[in-house]
C-alpha cells in the first residue's frame, strides 16, 4: 500500500476527474484486491488493515494505491467519497 500528496500537476497528468467516483458511508468491512487500484480521496478519512497487519490511513487530497490480490479490512471513519482506477499506474513516477 502506497500513500502520497499529489500535486495539481500530478493529479492533471493522471486525468483523475475522468475516473469512477465511489462513496461509502461510516462501516467497517473486508475487501480484496482482483487488480492493483489507485484512487485520489475527495473527502472523508479511512483505515485500511492488510492480512499481515500493515496499516494506512488517508484522508481527503491523499493518491493511495493497492496492490492486485492484497486483502484488507476497510474501516471507513468518515463518509469516503474517492476518484478511483484499477490498472498499473506507478504513482512513484508521476
């Protein structure tokens, strides 16, 4: 799991606007990864617990990516609402 402050010029280069828009109200519940996904956090603040007990949090202006096949627990703290894309983009190189 990856965590980084994208600037504008970053965010632009990924086109994020044109990507999904997904929200979720304040729960807690498990999820799996079929692909590797990256999503920049619009609003709200989230926890996100691997298998092997590594933790991320993030909040609003947070680009965070997750590895294909991981699985987590997602508890949201905050109504999340958060572009998102599944595919292999290399966050470090933008």
């Amino acid at each position: 799991m990856k965590k980084k402050k994208p600037t504008e010029e970053e965010l632009k280069k990924l086109n994020v606007e044109s990507w999904g828009v997904w929200e979720k109200e304040v729960s807690e519940f498990p999820w799996s990864y079929g692909d590797t996904e990256t999503c920049y956090i619009l609003d709200g603040e989230v926890e996100v617990i691997a298998e092997n007990g590594e933790k991320i949090e993030f909040k609003k202006g947070d680009l965070v990516q997750f590895p294909k096949g991981l699985k987590c627990t997602w508890k949201v703290k905050k109504p999340v609402r958060k572009y998102y894309n599944f595919g292999d983009l290399d966050i470090d190189k933008i």
